[in-house]
C-alpha cells in the first residue's frame, strides 16, 4: 500500500487503472480522500458507468451518496473502472481501462466495483464506495483482500446511481480497514426524498453484538477451490475460538438463486438501457439525416458492449408477452423462496457464512476464454444475499498458494448492519491480512 499522493496519481493510476477520471488538484484539502465507482453521478468529473455510450457525461448533480461524503469533509479523487453498467463479474467488461489486481497485475480485481476495491487495496487510508447488484461489492473486496459491504437494500439512497437493476441496486462501502465501514456507512445511510425506494429506518448507529452463532450452508461448500476450502474451514475454526457457534444447515433455494437473478437482473437492465439513444446523455454526434430508429441503432451498435447487447436480448426475452410468466413471473418466485429461506436461518442464528468467491482472482488470459455462462456461474455465492435485499459483507480470510487473497462473506437479516460491522472489527483484530506490494 501507499500513501494517497495526488502528484502521483496518473502514475498509479498507469499501472493498476483503477480510475476512470481523477482529480486534477494537486493537494487533498478535504479531512479525508475517497473514491467512488463510476456509476455514481459526480458533477465534476465525467461518469461513464464503464461505458462508451456516456462517454462526455458530466452530469450536473451529485448521487446522494457523494454529496454526504463531501458534506462530511470528504474529497472525491477518482471515479472508478467497472464492468460496464455492472454487468461482470472481473471488470473487464470495461468499456475503459480494466483495473489490474495490485498483488498480481496479470489479474483481475473482480467485478464490477474492481477499480474501487483496486483503489481501497492500494491507497492507504482511502474509502471507496461500491455498488452491488448480485455481489459486485463483496467479489471483488474478496479478490483484492479488503473488506466491503452491501447494505440492506434501502438503506442508502440510490438517487444519481446509473440504474442497472433497480430493485437489487444498493451502494456500499470498501476499505482496507475494518472500522471505516462503520464509519462511511454512517455518512451515507439514510431515507432521501430523492429516491423513494429509500426506506424510512431508524437512525443508523449500530451498537457492538458479539457474534454467537453462525449458519454455513451445505450448498455453500461446492464447487470451491482447494485453497478456498482450507482458508474457509481454518477460519471457521477461528471463529469457534472466539466462542461462535457453527452450525451446518441446509439451504436449497440457493442453488435456485442464480438462475432467478440473471432472469430479473437482465429484465430490469434492458428496460434501464433503453434511454441510451445518442441523443440526452454522453455520445450524441451522429448522422442527422437517419431515421429516427436508425439513428438510435447506429449508436446502440457502435457503443454497447457485448455483455450489454447480450443482456439487451435476455432481458428484453424474459419480459416479453407470452414468455415473461415462464420467466420473470417465475424468477420473482423464486426470489421469495430465498428470502424465506433466509429468514427462517436467521431466525436462530446470527449470520449466514460462506466463502465469498469460489476461487482466487483469474488471471486475465483464463477470463479471455471463459464463456459468458461460466462467468455468470461464478457469481452463485454472492448472488442469493442480493436477490433477499439482505446485508452482506466480506471479510479477508486467508491467502492462495498462488499467493492471491480469500475472502469469506457474512449475511445478516435486513437491517441488521450491526451485526456485521461487529464481526469486521473483532475478526480484523485476529486476522493477520497481507498488503499488495505497490510500485510505480
Ligand atoms: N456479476 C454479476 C452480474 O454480472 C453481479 C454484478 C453486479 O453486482 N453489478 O450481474
């Protein structure tokens, strides 16, 4: 790690590319620096959601969640690389520069907030705010070895976040330090007239409650890497010694959970998509003289990604007469089955424990040959905690023989931050985590 310094930053920036657009201030004169992903509306600075479609995007307001940073003290130095409107897992769906992992730049971050988890490994002292949609916080905080947290969904305001899917969008919160989470999370939190999905809650100050019991899920103990398993099972039998009980329980919606959000997810997206046109934000110099629907699919061919075509296609497939009660209809089932799956662990247990990603970070050759479907496979332990709406949070929890971080991911029940904010800063205290090796 290194110190924040703004004189070096494109120099940083050259060899991992974790920011998108960065300030152009020589000093930070804020009482703190943060970065934020680039879906997040900032007015001085171009926010492209990891897509050519809005490149030339400055937008003329702050999200929310920027404008309480800066309201307590913070300065916004970069915006953050991501996969394009969230859609990955690596971030290299980037329609930009893909951030490279600072303990092996032949490897991805993770997706899609992987330039802030980049970021928050790098810099110390720095705090960057996510976004996850089916794991996009927790991934990559678990491939980059810091620790991150989704919220309950409606916790914090999603008003100038780039929809993907809007009813699975909540922002967060990454760090290298345990206790920033229950710091910034603090700032952003809270009900905003701007957003009506925002939930009226009681004020956000979480108190200390020692974890007692965990759950960990049968289904959450497939398809891991041998790496992955040990550091989970060692970690589990820390957690033991500082008195949490452990429980193996059987969870069966989870395996459905996957399936159901790429269905839902890809609905909502395609509906969210559709006012990229070439004409209201970002790239709009095109040929006057084309039809309307010609000129809209001049720019929809030429600055969508693949990812976000292909999703075009899903989500516009699932929603359609005739398919969507196979479909979508079936998919929102599924969703309530998962939640109530969730609520009845819950019900007798403090958290849901799995390991957060199957495997370490991939290298970026190994990504280039993965198909699309593989990639979706990856997500299946981070996606069922964002189809519940319920709070998640990974914490590091061991190393690779390939030298690459592990992470391990808890799930509380709705609103009950408190809980995980507890086990980041006891376990931070015992975990004896490793800092990349940065150099410029
Ligand atoms: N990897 C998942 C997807 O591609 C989740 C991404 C996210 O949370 N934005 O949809």
């Amino acid at each position: 790690m290194i110190g924040l310094d703004l004189s070096k930053l494109k120099s940083v920036n050259d060899k991992y590319g974790m920011f998108h657009a960065m300030t152009e201030k020589e000093s930070v004169e804020g009482s703190f620096h943060f970065s934020a992903k680039d879906n997040l509306t900032s007015k001085d600075m171009e926010t492209c959601s990891g897509s050519r479609i809005l490149e030339g995007y400055r937008p003329a307001f702050d999200a929310t969640a920027i404008a309480k940073m800066r309201a307590a003290g913070g300065e916004l130095v970069g915006k953050t690389n991501m996969d394009e409107f969230g859609f990955g897992t690596f971030s290299a769906n980037s329609g930009f520069e893909v951030p490279r992992n600072p303990f092996d730049t032949e490897r991805a971050c993770g997706g899609s907030s992987g330039g802030s988890a980049c970021a928050a490994a790098v810099f110390e002292d720095h705090v960057s705010l996510g976004v996850s949609t089916g794991g996009s916080i927790c991934c990559p905080a678990s491939f980059c070895g810091v620790y991150g947290i989704a919220p309950t969904y409606g916790r914090v305001s999603r008003y100038g976040l780039i929809d993907y899917g809007n009813s699975l969008d909540k922002i967060g919160i990454l760090s290298s330090k345990a206790t920033d989470l229950r710091k910034y999370l603090g700032i952003i939190a809270g009900k905003d007239e701007k957003d009506p999905t925002s939930c009226v809650q009681p004020d956000f100050n979480p108190g200390y409650r020692k974890l007692s019991s965990v759950a960990v899920p049968k289904e959450g103990m497939e398809g891991l890497s041998k790496d992955v398993e040990s550091a989970f099972r060692k970690s589990l039998e820390t957690l033991e010694s500082m008195g949490t009980e452990i429980e193996f329980v059987e969870m069966p919606s989870l395996k459905y959970a996957m399936p159901a959000y790429y269905v839902l997810a890809t609905s909502e997206a395609s509906t969210n998509l559709a006012r990229y046109v070439g004409m209201r934000y970002g790239q709009q110099e095109g040929d006057l003289s084309l039809k309307f629907d010609d000129y809209f699919t001049s720019f929809r061919s030429e600055y969508f990604g693949d990812e976000a075509k292909r999703r075009i296609l899903l989500g516009t497939f699932t929603r359609m007469v005739g398919f969507r009660d196979r479909y979508y209809a079936k998919a929102l089932q599924v969703r309530k089955v998962v939640i109530d799956d969730y609520k009845r662990i819950l019900a007798t247990h403090d958290a849901v424990l799995a390991p957060t990603m199957p495997f370490t970070a991939p290298r970026f050759d190994d990504i280039a040959n993965m198909s699309a479907l593989d990639a979706y496979k990856a997500d299946y332990l981070t996606i069922p905690a964002n189809i519940a709406g319920t709070p998640h949070m990974s914490v590091p929890c061991g190393y690779g023989s390939d030298g690459m971080p592990i992470g391990m991911q808890f799930v509380a029940d709705h609103w009950d931050e408190e809980i995980l904010l507890s086990v980041a800063e006891d376990w931070e205290k015992v975990f004896e985590s490793k800092k990349p090796e940065v150099t410029i």
